[in-house]
C-alpha cells in the first residue's frame, strides 16, 4: 500500500457571516471520504496572527507553519477580494516563509 497523501486544506476567509467556512468543511468532508489522502483543516480565522512580520515566530505561528510542514499538497478554499485573496490569508501565507 502506497503512503497516503498529506493535504493540507485552509479556509482563507476571516469575515462574520462568512461562507467560505462552509464550503471548507463541505471540501474537507468529500476529501477524507477517499483514501487517497490524509487531511488537515486549518482555518486562518483561528490563527493568531502577529499584525507584522517578527524576526521570531510567536508559538501560534509555529503551530500553523508547524501543519504547513507536514503538507504534502494545499487547497485554498477563499473568497476574491478585488480581484485578489483576503488581506489576512496573505498575510498567513507570508508569514510561512521556509514552507
């Protein structure tokens, strides 16, 4: 048997109300009924994120890089906003510097 895949799926949306939540955990639950891969669910919500760049990472970026690491794959569930992802994804995004 061949080592599953490690996906690694983040929802990109922070806003109240949101719907990409959904969509997310709809993702996740059609994903983990194959046995091709091995899921994470991160929500970017739930991550505290420092408002700069630190020259050291804080113990919640740690555990975000942490669950990025492991990824063997990504899927992003987000909104568009202006043509672009949420100001807040990237910014989890570019805080991952070394995965």
């Amino acid at each position: 048997m061949t080592e599953r895949l490690k996906l690694a799926a983040l929802i990109g949306s922070t806003r109240e109300r949101r719907y990409g939540d959904k969509v997310g955990h709809w993702f996740a639950q059609e994903a983990q009924r194959l046995d091709d891969f091995e899921l994470s669910l991160i929500d970017v919500a739930d991550i505290d994120l420092p408002s700069r760049h630190l020259a050291e990472p804080t113990p919640a970026m740690k555990a975000f890089t942490g669950k990025l690491a492991k990824a063997d794959a990504f899927v992003v569930v987000t909104p568009e906003y202006n043509h672009s992802m949420p100001g807040y994804l990237k910014h989890a995004i570019d805080q991952a510097t070394e995965e």
